[in-house]
C-alpha cells in the first residue's frame, strides 16, 4: 500500500461505505530498553517487527514497522518506552532494535526534514489504519506537500461535514506522523490546532514546507 495511492484509494472506498465516525510537557527521551524479541505471528504469517531511534533536526524520533509497513513514528516528547511497551502488546510480540532494516525509512526521513524529499516512497502496515479514523489518516497524503487543509475540510471530503472532532481525534493518534501529513491539518481560525509532535515541531514543518515548495 503506497502512501499516495492505496491509502487515498482505501479513504475513498471508506468514504463511499458511509461507515459511523469513532465518536505537555516536552521532555527528552531517557535511555530506551531492548525490547526483546521481534517476531510477530499473525495467523499463518510471520512478522519480524524492529525499531530503530533518529537523530534528526526536529529532535530523537523512534521508527518502527513490521514485515508489512510502517507502524510507528514517535517524537522525543513522548517516552519510547511507554511506545515500545505499547506495540509491544499490540502486535503480540517484543521488537527488535535493527537499524539496518530501516535504512530507506530513515535515509527518506532525512531527506524530507533537509528539505530534498516531498513525498514518501513507504508502505505503511494497513493494520494500524482502523475504521473512521485509519479512513482519515490515509486521506491525509491527499493534501499536497506545501499547502494545509482545515480539519472541517477534511471531514467534508470524506463525506462526514459533521465529523470534524473525529477528524482531530483521528490526527491527534495518527500512527505515523511525517510519512501521513496530519500536520498539514490546522484549524479554520488559522490556528496550528493541536500536533502529537508539538506545536514547534508543527509550525516547523509547515514553514519547511512552505519554503521549498516555492
């Protein structure tokens, strides 16, 4: 699933279904624990699952992903550990440290943040897209690098106008920020509206945007 094809066609499809809407201090990251393990079972199919911590211009960042995708991007405002233990019992099994297998999801991180990458060439595990919510964060790769989007907006193009605190809820818990653009969803008064990231990193982002798209 790319993230500008399968995840916009899966918001399309979510949209036409006309399912129900799922009605800080920043601190440093303190040393993270191996989580032990890395091997998932899901049904006949086995997932490696590892992580790997990044040094980049908007702070430490935790990446995790499984044999499937991506599943996690975290900001060094929230405690990896507390991540780590979180997937951990999510997917059933502990992760592994491996920096290696998550080489091109860092090198096009790195890129994006430098200014050199618009979009993401990843594939994000369908997994942790879940109903209205997983139906929004998949819509967000539909906002144009550059540009932003209100959050009633949003609502209105996943044909629920009403839903626009499920479409807040929705980027508030997206899985993973950076590779699906939920900063890119501010609110109608102009304001930032809230960021798992913070607002620094948000407005950051905007403004790194804004200045290379030109």
């Amino acid at each position: 699933m790319r993230c500008r094809s399968r995840l916009h066609q899966a918001a399309l499809r979510h949209r036409a279904s006309g399912r129900s809407a799922e009605s800080a201090h920043r601190r440093a990251p303190r040393r993270v624990r191996v989580h032990r393990g890395g091997v998932v079972s899901a049904g006949t199919e086995v997932l490696e699952a590892s992580y790997r911590i990044l040094q980049t211009p908007i702070g430490a960042l935790l990446v995790a992903s499984t044999g499937r995708g991506l599943v996690r991007i975290a900001f060094d405002n929230e405690d990896f550990d507390d991540v780590l233990d979180t997937l951990s019992q999510t997917l059933g099994a502990g992760l592994s440290q491996d920096p290696e297998r998550l080489e091109d999801a860092a090198r096009q991180i790195d890129e994006y943040l430098t200014g050199g990458r618009r979009t993401f060439d990843l594939t994000v595990d369908p997994t942790v897209l879940v109903g209205f919510r997983g139906a929004v964060q998949a819509d967000l790769t539909a906002i144009a690098y550059g540009t932003t989007a209100t959050y009633s907006q949003v609502a209105a193009r996943l044909g629920r106008p009403r839903a626009v605190r499920a479409v807040g809820s929705a980027c508030a818990t997206n899985p993973v920020p950076l590779v699906l653009p939920c900063h890119r969803v501010v609110r109608s008064d102009g304001q930032l509206g809230g960021y798992r990231g913070g607002l620094a990193t948000k407005a950051f982002l905007i403004a790194l945007e804004a200045d290379t798209a030109r």
